[in-house]
C-alpha cells in the first residue's frame, strides 16, 4: 500500500513487485503447510528422542528458517534496491 503513495511507485521499479510476491509466497507457504506441521510437532511432543519428535523439531526448524530466508531476502531488496527501473514500454 505503501508503494502506491510514493516515489518508488508499485510497478516504477522491479524490486517492489518482487518483494510482493516474496510476501505473497510466504503468507501462502504459511497458511499451506504451517497448520500441517504445527499439528504434528504438537502431536509428537511428548515422545522426546524418538525419530518422530525429531522429525517434528527438525520440521519447526526448517519452517522457520524459511521465514527468516524469505524476510531477509525482502530487507536486502528494500536496503539496496538492486537493478533499475522497469521500462516503460512493459507497463
């Protein structure tokens, strides 16, 4: 929303439409596939040092290791706005 009021424009430069979609990835792979994994983690819980509590921390860890991926590779977009801007004739 931020985009539409500023200088930077929603589709002035290709960097911001690729931080969308990197948020938009993530809001999707979240909503997907965190409840899934929440549940099992949560129903394996109790078995501590058994390969399925394993499983279910190594799968929380994984989980969050995406989302710190995904939220440092949209700082990194917005601290150094790589590229230029899109061309005129694509829009």
């Amino acid at each position: 929303m931020l985009a539409v009021g500023t200088r930077w424009g929603l589709t002035r430069h290709w960097w911001v439409p690729a931080k969308l979609a990197l948020l938009l990835a993530t809001v999707v792979v979240t909503i997907s596939v965190s409840p899934e994994m929440l549940r099992y983690a949560v129903a394996h819980a109790e078995a501590a040092g058994t390969p399925e509590y394993l499983r279910a921390q190594t799968v929380l860890v994984v989980m969050a290791l995406y989302h710190v991926a995904m939220i440092s590779a949209a700082a990194a977009l917005s601290v150094f706005k790589p590229g230029g801007r899109i061309s005129r004739a694509r829009r």
